[in-house]
C-alpha cells in the first residue's frame, strides 16, 4: 500500500529551502580577525583584550550571522562604547 503525500510536503519544502542570508552588521562593528589586522597583534591575545574590554564595559559584543563556508555562522562582532 502506498503512503499518501503530506498535504504540508511543498510548504515544509519551501521553509526548508530558505536561502541562507546573514545579518546586516551595523557600521562601527569589527570582528576579533579585523581587529587583528588592526592592531597588529595576534588572534590569542586580541580575544584576551577583547574579553578584557567588554569585563571592564569599554566596549560591547554581539553576534551578527554572517555567511561563511556555504552556512551562516553567529561571529561575534565588538564595538566601543
């Protein structure tokens, strides 16, 4: 006996197809890489003065989703006060 199709297949199929679009990152926003270039300093320790940063509240993280490897990934982003 043959199983009758989902009267929900096409709207699910269309749900799921949804392309894979990243946030708008507000001007102001870098991430820990650009920062890096920025600086000069290298990965480990811009995240430590970052991490630093945002504990003493000189500047504010959030991710944004970005596209990146064919997914969308949360990147945190930094921004000064």
């Amino acid at each position: 006996m043959k199983a009758k199709p989902d009267p929900d297949l096409a709207a699910w199929c269309a749900a799921l197809a949804a392309p894979k679009v990243g946030d708008k990152v507000p001007p102001g926003w870098r991430t820990a890489r650009e920062l890096c270039a920025i600086l000069g300093k290298s990965d480990t320790r811009t995240y430590e003065l970052l991490r630093d940063a945002v504990e003493r509240g000189t500047c504010d993280r959030r991710d944004f989703r970005v596209p990146a490897a064919g997914t969308v990934r949360a990147v945190p982003h930094y921004k000064l006060k």
